[in-house]
C-alpha cells in the first residue's frame, strides 16, 4: 500500500490515513513532492518518544547521600541472623 499524500488528499480522506496509520504504519504528507509530515500511530508515537523524566526528578533518583556528600548505602538495617557455635567444639 502506499503511503505517501500529498497534503490536499491527506486532508481530505484524514479519517483513511488514520486508519492507515494504525494498520500499516507510518504515513508520509507531502507538499509539492516533499515529504513535510508524519502520521504515527499512538503506540509508534510513544514508542519514539519513550518516557520523559524531569531534570529535578532525574536528580532526585540518584543514590542518596548525607550531609557531607557521602554515600549512603541501601542495605537493611536488620540485624544478622544467630548463629549456634555450641556444636563446633
């Protein structure tokens, strides 16, 4: 199938190149035979775009540190199992 409108067909069957879209792919709008835009599907848009972090959210998920701008660790605060040495010696 092609897909390739020019913009006053892509305008005037929208509702065609839509469902194309979705079906077949990506559809090229072309004025005076150069391509000028693209109609994606919703799942092919999101895909391309992938997640958007903010600055202040990518900062903020970094490693934890204290005060003085030390590490702070991820381990467990638990304290470690007991363990029975009567049976060793």
């Amino acid at each position: 199938m092609d897909t390739q409108w020019q913009v006053q067909e892509a305008k005037q069957r929208f509702s065609e190149v839509l469902r194309r879209a979705q079906s077949d792919g990506p559809q090229f709008v072309t004025r005076h035979g150069t391509p000028v835009a693209v109609v994606l599907d919703i799942e092919a848009f999101h895909k391309l775009s992938g997640a958007r972090v903010s600055f202040v959210d990518y900062l903020l998920s970094g490693p934890k540190t204290d005060d003085a701008g030390e590490l702070i660790p991820d381990r467990s605060n638990d304290l470690p199992r007991e363990i029975d040495l009567s049976d060793l010696g």
